[in-house]
C-alpha cells in the first residue's frame, strides 16, 4: 500500500514514532503505568475529541472573531461549552500534577495529544496554552495558597489566565519593560500597558489571572523584573482595575483576542521572589517553545491531510480522450505531497523526542538528568522554529496542491497560512531563537547539548544501517558535516558579530542534522502497519534532498558581518 | 553610503538595471527615439502616478472588496476615477502600437514600469491587465473592424475585457472545455460555465468584452477549441446573455472579483480562425505570464521598503544602559533584509532581461530574432514561477522584519502576502511552468533558449571578471554546473516521468543560473550612484549561497518516479 492510498490515521502514526523513540522505551521501564497501549489509547482519544469538540469551532473562530464591547472582549459561540468539555476529559491538565487536578501524565503524552487540538482549532487553543502556561508558573514559583486556589480552576476550564510580559517599547527586549509594581500597606498594586496578550479578556471562564511582569526595583534591564498575578477579578468579588485597550486586527488567529491591556493600580499577588521575575519564567518559556511547535505540528498535518484527500479526488489532466486522472498520479504532484508529509512527519518525531527528553530531565538522576536537560536546551529553539517553519510552509504547499480552490474561503487551507504565520513570531522570534541556538547552547554552553545530540545520532544511524546502508550512510555524512560546521561556528566566538550573521543559517544546518536522525529513527519504525510504511516512504524522501540542504545551510551559516556591512 | 541608509529609490534601480542590460543598448541602437534619458522620465512618471493614484486604492481594496448586487459586481469607491487616470496618463497600452491608440513603446518599458503599478494595488490592476490581454489578443487575431472598434476603448479605459478560459473541469486542462459555440443564421452563440473570471464584471467601465474559448467542432481535447470575443453589452445596446453566479471569497486580492459567469447563448464574434482558439492565445500567455512576474516584483519591492523603513525606525535591544538600537544594526536583521533586496533585484534584473529580449525577438531579423524568440520561451516559466515565489517571500520575510507589527493590519505587508500567493497558481501553477520548462524548452527544442542563455551567461561572467575574478568564478561555476545537469536532464526524454519527477528542481537550477548571471550583471552596474552601490552589495550577498542552492536543486532534480512510488 502506498502513503497515497493509505488511510492517514494521524493517531496511529504518532504511536509508530513514539515507539521508535528510544527515550520512550526508557520513560516505561522508569513508569510502570505507562506502556504503548495506554499511550495509544489517550492519543486515540484526544484526535477523537479534538475532532468532534474543537475542529468544528476553527471556521467559526476565524470568520465571527472576536469583538470589543463595553469593554469586555466577546468570543465567537461555542468556546465556552468546547473549553470545558476539553477540560472535563483531562485535556487541560495532561502533565499536571494530580495533586491539583492535573492527569500527572508525562510532557510526551501533553506532546503527542496536543498537536490534535492545536491543529483543529489553533485560535482557541491559545486560551488552554496561556492557562497551561500559568499553572506551569503556579507550580514552580508561587506559594501552596495561590497553587491550590489556582491551579485546579485553571485545569478545570472554570478559571483562566494570561502571560503578560510585551509592551509598546518592550518586545524581544524585556529588559526594558516600564510597567512598575509598587507594595503599599502589604499590598502590591501594578501600573503599565501590555501588549500582545493571547485572551487579554474573553467571557470563556468567569476569572483570568494575569501572570505578569513588571520592574519593582531600580536595578537596569532584567534584574529589577518581578513576575505578579493580577486577578482580572478580586477575591471579593469586585473588578480589578485591568482594562482592555482595544484587540489587535491581525492577519489570521482571528478566534484568538490579542488584547493591549491597560493596568490602573490593580492589585497584584507577588509569585516568586522580588527580582528574580525573568528566571521564574523560564520553565514556561520552555513549555511555550514546545507548544509552538506543537501548533506547527498541529496546522501541518491538518493542511496535509486536506492536500492528500483532494489529490485522490479531484480529476485533471491525462489523455484527453479518456477519463481525467486524479491529479495523485501526477509525478509533481506527488513529489508536492511527499514533502509535505516529509517536513510534517520529521517534526513530529523531533517533538517527540523533545518531549521524552523534557521528561527523562526530571525523571533520571546524575548525569542522564543532565544530559537530557542540556539537549532540551540545545533542541528547544529548533522546534520552536521549524515548527513554525512546518505549520506555514505546508498550509502554503496545501494550497498549491489545490491551486485555485485552496486560495478560496470554501477550503481551509488558506486559514491554516494566515493562523500560522505568527508561529515565527511569537514566544521568540526566529532570528531570537537563533541567537540564543548559538550563543548559549554551542559558545556558553560549550556545546554540551550538542554532544548529547551526536551520541544520540550515532545510536540511530547505527540501528539503521543493516536495514538500509545507503540512507544510513547519507544521514551520517549529514551529522559529521553538522559536527564539523559547529567546530567552525565554536571559534566564531571570538568575532561574535560573525556569528550573528550566521546563526541563522547554522541552526538550519541544526535542523537538517535532527532530520536526518528522525528520518533514520522512521526507518526503523518497521513497514508492519501501513503508518509505518507511510513514514519509511517519507524518510527516504526526506533523506534524498537532505545533504543538498546542509550544503545551503552551510554556506548561510559562512555568512559574516562584513557581508552585512554592503558597501 | 550603505545599502541600509540610501534612499531606496526604485525608479533610480530600475533605470541603472537597464543600462546594465546589453539587450536594452542594442534595442536603443536599432530605434533611436530610445535613450537611457527618456526611458529614465518614463519609469519616474509611472512610479510617481502608481503612488499617487494607484496606491491609495490598496487597503479600500481589501477592506471593502467587491460585491454581488442584483446580479452586478460593484467595486470599491475610487476604482473609476483611478482607472481614468492612468488611462490617460498612457499607461494602459504602453506597448501597444499608436494606430489604436498605444504609446508603441517598446515592452520592456511595459515591464519596467508595470511593476510600480503591480505593487500600488495589485487587485485593482487585474483590470488593466485583462485588458491589456485582450487587446494583445485583438491586434494579433481579430479583423479590422473588432480591432479599430475595442482596441483604443480598452487603452482609453472606456471599455474593459477579460480572459475566459476556466470551467470547473477544465483548470490547467484546458482540453476538457465544454462550454460550446454554435452557429445558426450567421450568428456565433456561446453557452456554458465559466470559472475564476477576474473582473468578470464590475462598475469601472461601461462595457466589457469576454475573450473566450469555446468548443465548436468535435475533435477532442484542444483542436475544437476556437476563440470568441463576447461583449456584455451588444452593439444594439442590450444585455447580452451573460450573467455573474458568484464572486469567490478568496484569501486575498479582494478587491479584483473573480466571478463564476454563465453564458446562455450569449451573441459572439468568432475572433480568428475556427479550431485555432488556443494558438491564437498564445501570445496573449505570454504577456500575461510576464505580467505575473511583474506582480511579483511590484509587490516584493513595496515589501522590502517598508521592511527596510521600519529596521531603520524601530529601537530594540542593545545594551540596556543605554538607549536601544535601530534594529538594523542588528546583524540578523541586515541578513533578513539583504534577503528581500536580493530576491527582489535579482528578479527585477531577470524581467529587464526579458522584456528586451521579447522586444528584440520581435525587432532584429534572422538568427537573432530566433534565438531571442527561443530565449523568451525558456525563460517565461521561471519568470512566471520565480517572480510569484518572489512577491510570496519577500512579503513573508517583511513580516518577520516587523515581527508582531506585520501580522497586524496595522502594516501593509499581511496583504502583500494574502495578494501574493495567488500568483503561483493562475496563469499555469508552477507545476505546470516546470514541465513547459523541461518537456517542451529543453527536451522538444533541443535546448536552443538554453544555448541563448549560456552564450549571455560567458559574456556576463567575462565583463565582470576583472571586476570581482571571486565572484564572477562563483557564478561561473554555478553556470558550469546548470550546464551538466541539462545534459543529465536532457537524457531523462527516454523516462519521461523520471523527467517529470524532477523537473521542479531542474527548473529552480535554471533559476540559480540566471540569478548567477543576473547578479554579475548588477556588479558591473558601477558604484556611481547610492543605487548601483546598493545592487553592488545585493549581488554579493546572492552569490554568497549561491552554489549551495545550486546543489539542493541539483538533488531535488534528480528525484525519479521510483522516489515517488512511495511504497
């Protein structure tokens, strides 16, 4: 059976991909309660709910939107019955702590379900995001009363939250965020304008707390930053002084209210300690990354999907004295839909890697901790990007394999371009995660994700080979090329503004290295199922044009400031 | 002066391409009413009236579109008067011969100004292309009478036209046609469905003329097919059986309608000979797929100004001591805006290249009109194809510029990118211009527009060696290496879906080989002016990645079917 004709149950190939991530295997032996079956079972459920619950809100979300009236942002219809039915099936809460009313699932399974969600409704997905985001927050820094009187209302859909940390003149750079807290008789009040909030207001759950940051003390840039919450409601029931200045008009996302908020001495709770905001941020940060990639994912295998069906329907061209041909049988056309599932399927197994790796950094101990934590570090900003990367690029492939019915409202792919090109946006842009790709994980770091990374290579490729030495042999040459490259790119320490002009292009040599060990791990996944099948056909795609990619990226990656000073 | 800080003038760029274009000092030695002076006042006049007419309408366009009322398509307020104006101002039928009322200017001054116009308001410019095509279409096929009657209203604006050719079955199949023209009483009549009109009907002129392909005799596929010209309006001054089923909600281009028309034994005039509709569009084709890069370009170039004011303007990051950075000191950001400034020179560079050679097929005698009528085939398709991906990108690279601001529609360059991706799939999708480009230009002409080419490329390469020897060596290589994989593909005719496979690729090798060329050219431009240092800088930074795109095509062309069988 070829990937053409195959069902694409999306389900079933996350299983086959989750089952060839070695770091999964290590995740059972550690939890007895976790096994494939069970794995299979929740992902099974969350596509079907996915499906059913939110995949019917995303037309709706993108043409009602959401407006401003009488100071309250008013959502589309249906959210506030299809956010709690997501939250009453677990699907809030999936890596939470079950203390709080989370499933106390690992990250991966939060990994492996959510792009279903993402995917169906990306606008309306931003709340749970933001209120996943928040609990996250709750959980590493605030005390036992805010936890619990927090932490099980946003799992529960009845309460809801924001990450507050844009203003007008404080985008990438939050060292220069202006909004102040000042404590007076014990209680902190908040002044300043954020921008850029997901669900800055909305009528989904009758509470949002604003986990915000703002500067207490007189200290420059980021040391004077502390992180608060801002109830949009206080314990007493009355309103806090939050308001909302107006909702951006944005390209896509339209279901999504990206509110200018406006804070008038509203009351705070401090979360965490005085000043050391930024670092408190960081394990959502951390989450947020993934879950960008993630919407990536989620917009990406939708879009494919939508690609494949149409191909196998719709007639066109052949000898024009017979029937016309489903455009499937068209060679290009083949080649259009092979790289979408190509880029969709590598990352997809780069998330779950990712993810398993995210969760064996707090479930082994020693250096095995270590070592996972340093290559989620090291992986991080490339998910984020090529995730973002994948979400655009296969909504706009989607279309083109439609032609003029994808560039029509009566198709879904064009919403799919428009919700996803912020995914390279926001949470850090590309060229952000670059830097940080560069200067923290290969110079400061001294390429210790990095080092992990290639153990891992050389463990994939090596299981590979006798099943197919050839594409094993193309998958090396692309990680030695990627090892050689970063020795270069480590000696670019020392002209820093050398390795700015080519830190993008050697993250993408990045990229091509995971892709070739997920292309690999694909290999090995077996050709039992027609999943299975479905991805090997890929790898071997995904492997032909990979080493014409390092080639690229590596002559991006020579890129110096000098080039950048253009005469 | 860098390019960061000249003034961007893009009518001074245009006119230094030209006189770096060879072709463009022969077409002055053979008319001599052309001089650099004059076309210099030419391209400065259009872009003066696209901004100060044409540019205003872009955002009206988008916000208000166009809509059904009783069975009429109304338009956004300003269209009239606009179409007016340019009407007047003679750039409604610059190329077209002063007999019917054109200025008889050559098309490359078409090409060199049309993009100012493309990029001002791409949707509303839809208009004035149809119906530029038809008149095209008029002076090649139709009699005296139909030309003197709508060839000066078309070019007055009086009267506008479009092109009918789409049916629900017949998308880039133009073979499976049904509509039928039949004839009784001397008298054509055309009945059927037509799909994705642009302008198929509006308020802008008082009459429009639907050139149109029906069927008229038995044969299959194309050789039925004749061409007809039928008027909204008969010359009695009725109604003609011509009505509008729907506007398409599209993803962009809002303010051109595109209509579903009907024809219900609609009166027609047969335009040419019976059965030779489709040679009789050729020409028509040609401009047309002309015009698409010239949309690409105007839309790109608009784009890359606002990326580039916006860097200048907007402060971030920087030491936090001290006051922010224009983030166009940041090296990142100068690599993304080199980016846009490359992809967009390099394509203008290749329209000039073009258009003379269009003009020079039709104005030298013998051999060279030959080689330049083989050379315009051969590189219609990657205008066609590398123009729309151009507008695409550049659009989508000025959004990640302005970061959360682009995705606003606050900022012009969403709707770049909404109205940009169209032009990839009208007008023969890239698939198709892939297969034009391997199947007819290289397999059925035996490579003579290739051979045209590598004889430009060596002359281009030699005049810029002593400039740069490093850089004109890139390009030579790049060039060498086009050249062996041609030879490869040429031997793919004896497995043509081998061919098939890979034509994609072959093509956007062909791509890199003219941006090679193309860039060596904007080097010997000279360093006089802010504006040849600016192209002097973007060629440098194309040629930096040049040879690693070359190889990526290289392997994306040597995809088979057997790769695509995907098991």
């Amino acid at each position: 059976m070829s990937v053409f004709e195959s069902d694409r149950d999306q389900p079933a190939r996350v299983a086959a991909e989750l089952s060839a991530t070695p770091g999964w295997r290590r995740l059972t032996e550690l939890d007895p309660d976790l096994d494939d079956e069970t794995a299979a079972t929740i992902i099974a459920e969350a596509a079907k709910i996915a499906d059913a619950v939110v995949a019917p809100l995303n037309p709706v979300a993108d043409r009602e939107g959401c407006r401003l009236e009488n100071g309250r942002v008013r959502t589309p219809a249906g959210y506030r019955g299809a956010y709690k039915a997501i939250a009453e099936a677990g699907f809030l809460g999936v890596e939470i702590a079950p203390e709080v009313g989370g499933q106390g699932l690992p990250v991966t399974l939060q990994a492996a379900c959510g792009p279903f969600f993402e995917g169906a409704c990306p606008a309306f997905m931003m709340l749970a995001g933001a209120s996943r985001a928040a609990a996250h927050l709750m959980m590493s820094v605030a005390d036992e009363t805010i936890r619990d009187a927090w932490v099980p209302r946003l799992l529960s859909g009845e309460w809801g939250a924001t990450i507050c940390i844009s203003e007008p003149d404080a985008g990438s750079d939050v060292g220069r965020i202006r909004t102040r807290a000042e404590q007076a008789d014990g209680i902190w009040r908040v002044t300043g304008q954020k921008i850029w909030i997901s669900f800055g207001d909305h009528d989904v759950t009758d509470r949002i707390g604003h986990c915000l940051l703002a500067r207490t003390g007189d200290e420059p840039g980021t040391r004077g930053l502390s992180l608060f919450l801002v109830p949009s409601i206080r314990d007493d029931g009355t309103a806090n002084a939050v308001t909302v200045s107006r909702i951006e008009e944005k390209l896509g996302l339209h279901g999504s209210p990206t509110c200018a908020l406006g804070f008038d001495g509203a009351e705070a709770v401090l979360l965490g300690r005085e000043g050391r905001g930024l670092p408190a941020l960081f394990a959502m940060i951390e989450q947020m990354r993934l879950l960008t990639g993630c919407e990536g994912l989620g917009i990406a295998a939708r879009a494919a999907d939508v690609a494949f069906a149409y191909a196998v329907d719709r007639r066109q061209g052949g000898d024009p004295e017979e029937a016309p041909l489903p455009i499937v049988r068209h060679a290009d056309v083949r080649r259009q839909l092979l790289a979408l599932d190509a880029q969709t399927e590598i990352l997809r197994a780069a998330i779950l890697e990712l993810a398993v790796s995210m969760d064996l950094a707090r479930r082994e101990e020693g250096a095995a901790a270590e070592d996972n934590a340093a290559f989620v570090a090291w992986l991080l900003p490339m998910v984020k990007t090529f995730g973002a990367e994948t979400g655009f690029d296969v909504a706009s492939g989607a279309i083109q394999v439609l032609g003029g019915a994808g560039y029509t409202r009566e198709w879904p792919v064009e919403q799919a371009l428009r919700d996803s090109r912020v995914l390279a946006i926001y949470e850090g842009t590309s060229g952000i995660q670059a830097l940080d790709f560069l200067t923290r994980r290969l110079w400061r770091e001294k390429g210790r994700g990095l080092a992990d990374f290639l153990d891992r290579a050389k463990a994939a490729i090596e299981a590979a080979r006798p099943l197919d030495a050839d594409l094993a042999g193309t998958a090396e040459r692309v990680v030695s090329r990627f090892e050689r490259l970063s020795s270069v790119m480590m000696e670019r320490e020392d002209v820093p503004r050398d390795g700015e002009a080519g830190a993008s292009g050697y993250m993408r040599a990045g990229w091509c290295a995971i892709s070739a060990v997920m292309a690999v791990r694909l290999l090995i996944a077996g050709t039992e199922t027609p999943s299975q099948s479905a991805l090997k056909a890929v790898a071997r795609f995904r492997l032909h044009t990979l080493e014409g990619e390092m080639g690229l990226a590596e002559a991006q990656a020579s890129m110096t400031a000098e080039l950048m000073e253009a005469i």
